[in-house]
C-alpha cells in the first residue's frame, strides 16, 4: 500500500494525498494553525478510516453469515491527549446496524470480530486508545 501527499502551496495549509489505488483526497488545517477550513483535518481522515475499515468488516461478516443486512452506520468519537503528539487516547464507536431478523448476538459478534481479528486501523489505534463500542439493531420490515 502506498499513498503520495502533496502541500497545495504557500497559501496555506491545504494537501492532496493521492492513494495507491489512484483516489485523491483533499485536507486542510484549522484558519488558526494557518489553513483555511477547506477540506477534513488529516486526524479526522485518520478516525473517519478506522470507521471505514470496522463498518466495511461488520457488514462483510454478515453478509457471509447470510444475514440479511441493509445498512451499516458508524458513529465515532474520539479523545486526543493534551500534548504532543497528541494521540488519540479514547474511541467510542457506535454501530447502528440495520436489517430484517438480525440477532443482536450475531451483530455483536460482528462487531467483535472487527476489532479483535481483522480491523487493521482500529488494532493500530488501540495502541493509544481505549476503543469501546456501542450496538444497535434496528429491523426493518
């Protein structure tokens, strides 16, 4: 895996990343640490990833369990310490989890699995931070 990260210019704190696999993601700094509030902050691509990559393998198990799941949500929140480098040191996800007779059990389990077998960005994070979850089944009719 390999990722190339560009600074847009002297007019700020603005940089384009461009992923291995050819996509183009924009970030940007807070105006008060010289950017202009144009893009995500690089530490918020950082938690938005370990979202993706724990959703993405909540819903791959279920779908391999042959359940029937319609939609995934992830809602994280994050601690960072006080000081340099400033980690982060807490994540609370919170996973609604959507479908038609999906056990919470099995959802759960899911969850689990995420974070303790495959979930490459969350086993990283866990490093520095306590990661806790939150589950929510909701059936649809």
């Amino acid at each position: 895996m390999q990722a190339t990260v560009r600074w847009a210019g002297p007019d700020g704190m603005a940089f384009l990343a461009e992923t291995g696999s050819g996509h183009l993601v924009a970030m940007d700094g807070a105006a008060d640490g010289g950017g202009r509030n144009l893009a995500p902050r690089p530490m918020e691509m950082v938690l938005a990833g370990a979202g993706g990559c724990t959703a993405y393998d909540v819903v791959l198990i279920l779908k391999r369990g042959r359940h029937d799941v319609s939609g995934c949500e992830v809602r994280l929140e994050a601690e960072r310490a006080a000081t340099d480098p400033k980690v982060f040191t807490r994540i609370a996800l919170s996973f609604v989890v959507r479908g038609k007779g999906l056990p919470r059990e099995v959802v759960e389990r899911a969850v689990r699995l995420s974070h303790e077998k495959y979930c490459s960005a969350t086993a990283m994070l866990g490093r520095t931070a306590e990661i806790v979850t939150r589950v929510e089944v909701i059936e649809e009719p």
